[in-house]
C-alpha cells in the first residue's frame, strides 16, 4: 500500500501524544504504509528494518549535510564546522576520523574500572533509603561523571553542564538558540585553560591533534572546531546515555521477572543491555535528505524531501525480530538499529553499551528489586528522543 493509500493514518515526530506511547501506530505504518507521507509538515518516513537500514547506507542519495534532524533539514539552518554528524564525506570522513581514534570499543573497555567506581559512589549513598529516582539520583549523575571525565571538564561544574544539556532538549527552542548550542560558548574557559594546562583528556588532545583535511591539508583543528566537538560530545554523552539507563530502570520495574533472571545469571546483562536498547531506543528517529529520487517498497521518496527514519519502528519491526512487543533479555537481538548504520554508526555506542552494562551490575549488586513510582514519573519526548527525566522507584 502506498503513502497516498493510506490517508487515515497519521503521525509526525512533533507530536506529544502520538510518541508517547508510539508502538500500535508504527505498526500499523510498517504494514499499511511503509512509505509514508505526511502532507502537513511536508517530509516522508520509513519505518521497517530493512528500508531503514537502506537508507542508512545510501549515503551519495539520502545525506546528513542538512542535519540529520527534521526541523533543522526544513529550516535551511547551517552549522559550525566540525559538526561531523551533520556532514558527508569527505568532510563527514576526515572530521570523524579524528575522535574515532579514541572511541573505539577496546580504549571504552579501559575505562570500565572508572565507570564502575562513579556507578558504586553514586548507588553506596542511597543504600538503606526507601528509594531513589533512577534518573536523576543515577543515570544522569553517571553519565555526566563519564563524559566529563573523558572531556576533562571539572568534577564540580559538571552538574552545570548537565543542566545546560538538559535545557538543550527543551522542545521549541528558537533557531538562533538552537544554533549556538552547536558552538560550544559554554565550553570555552575549558579550553582556554586546557591550552596552557594540558591534561591527558580529549579536550587536550583535540587542540592537539594534527589531522589531513578533506582538501589534503594537514593541520589542527580550529578553535571553533573543538568547541563543536566537545559539544556535541557532551551532549550525546549526556542525555542518551542517561535515557538508556532510565529506561533500564523502568523495563526491568515492569518486568520483575526478566529482572530476577539477571541477579541469578549476571553474564546474561549483556545481552539484556542490547534488548533494552531495542525495546526502547533513547534516540526514535534519524532524517536524511534526498539528493535523488529513492524507491523503497511502498513507494518512492522524491528528490528534495526530507526522510525520517524511525529506528523504534526499526526495533519492533517483526520482520526482523519475532515477537518484537515482548521484552527478553535472553533474546540475544542482532541487528538492531539504534545507534544507526553505515558511515554514521553512533560514534559513542561502545561507551553507551559500556555504561549501561556496569550500570546495570552495579544497580542489580545493591538492589534486586525495586518498583517505579508511575504517578510521579516523567517521560520527556523530543522530535528525536525519548526517556525520562525523572523515575522514582522504591526499593
């Protein structure tokens, strides 16, 4: 069935409600409409496993040099240099290669000793209490500890930054206000410092590091380079991982069951981490923009559209996954496709795994049970993310 077929259905990104709990309609896209048009905000979307993950490699048609957002690709808006995931190769490949250098899965696994501690420090004080909120006393202070720790910014500015990160996610922020927390000003006294007090942090080894340009000249990053680079670092290593962890918290509330499995066997969290990551990505969707008219089956996105990719519908599509509404920790899911695809696999997605594993053993280690307060909860949806922002629980 083509997106003009089905006109009774609709959804859009933008959209509270509809995302709130968007699973019963993102099946009913993958099956009726797996191309699919929305005429009011103007953009196409695509929701099963396959086409997704097509779109995702299909680079020189489908590109991220207008963002990878919807609202941004429709703005025109334009973006600081450096911002590698808003960016195509050549540009996309030389930008990403400098951070790859220390982000690859065995220099995260070298930091397990470090994630554990700040895991321990923040779940030993809360022992003994009738509860926590698994975000705000958890998630969020861990997740800011590691990016902070890998950035170099102080121990006690990084709530600040956490705040500041926080307040980025606000839907509805004006343009200008959206552009400037792509230049990193916040980060700048760090630099300054970093430049005449090295340390051995990435912000240091940004200002440092000499690199071969798309146009094959060596050089070091620009100033206002490493400002979008630490901000874009920061805030990815802020706000997804935090969402992963809270949604580990609330799955596992839900499901006491899949929860005593993992205090009785622990080596199955790994595999219970990746179904987290499936069941509810933090990150809902990815956009492109068409160069070239791309066929999907289910009809056809034309040249000059904007894409949005839904990894959720992606994860829950039962094409890929059977039974994809149930949650297991024993699934063992490949294939999943929250941190994207291709050229622009999620650059942190060995850190968050990382985190949300030690996160987990920690947690389950001082409490193997623990239930979410529901009335109290507060699940925050973006046009591209979703999680909470705060989860009481008693223990």
């Amino acid at each position: 069935m083509s997106a003009e077929q089905a006109a009774d259905l609709y959804w859009d990104p933008f959209d509270v409600e509809l995302n709130t709990d968007p699973y019963a309609l993102l099946r009913r896209l993958r099956d009726e409409a797996p191309v699919y048009y929305n005429d009011r905000y103007d953009f196409y979307a695509i929701t099963r496993a396959d086409d997704v993950e097509r779109a995702f490699v299909d680079q020189q048609r489908l590109i991220n040099g207008r963002s990878d957002v919807l609202e941004f690709i429709q703005s025109g808006m334009d973006f600081p240099s450096g911002m590698f995931i808003f960016e195509d190769p050549p540009q996309h490949t030389k930008h990403r290669g400098v951070l790859s250098r220390v982000f690859s899965p065995k220099q995260m696994l070298a930091l397990e000793p470090q994630v554990r501690d700040f895991c321990a420090g923040t779940l030993d004080p809360l022992v003994g209490n009738d509860g926590f909120d698994f975000v705000k006393d958890y998630a969020a202070i861990v997740s800011s500890r590691v990016i902070g720790l890998m950035l170099g910014i102080p121990e006690g500015d990084q709530k600040a930054v956490r705040e500041h990160v926080e307040g980025r996610v606000t839907p509805g922020q004006p343009r200008d206000a959206q552009r400037s927390n792509f230049e990193g000003a916040l980060y700048a006294e760090y630099i300054d410092w970093r430049e005449t007090n090295p340390s051995d942090d990435l912000m240091t080894a940004l200002l440092h590091v000499e690199f071969e340009d798309e146009h094959g000249t060596t050089r070091r990053l620009t100033r206002q380079e490493i400002l979008t680079n630490v901000a874009l670092l920061s805030g990815a290593g802020n706000d997804t991982t935090a969402k992963l962890i809270g949604w580990t918290g609330k799955l596992l509330s839900d499901h006491p069951a899949e929860r005593r499995l993992l205090v009785d066997d622990p080596t199955l969290i790994p595999d219970a981490v990746e179904e987290i990551l499936r069941f509810e990505s933090p990150g809902m969707q990815n956009a492109r923009y068409a160069v070239e008219d791309v066929e999907f089956d289910g009809g056809v996105v034309p040249a000059g559209s904007a894409l949005v990719c839904s990894m959720a519908s992606a994860n829950h599509d039962e094409r890929r996954f059977p039974h994809p509404e149930r949650f297991a920790v024993q699934r063992k899911p490949t294939g999943i496709l929250t941190f994207a695809f291709g050229t622009h696999f999620c650059l942190g997605a060995a850190l968050a795994r990382l985190q949300g594993r030690v996160a987990l053993e920690e947690v389950l280690a001082r409490f193997p049970s623990w239930t979410v307060e529901e009335e109290r909860a507060v699940l925050q949806v973006t046009s591209t993310t979703r999680g909470y922002e705060t989860l009481p629980v008693c223990v």
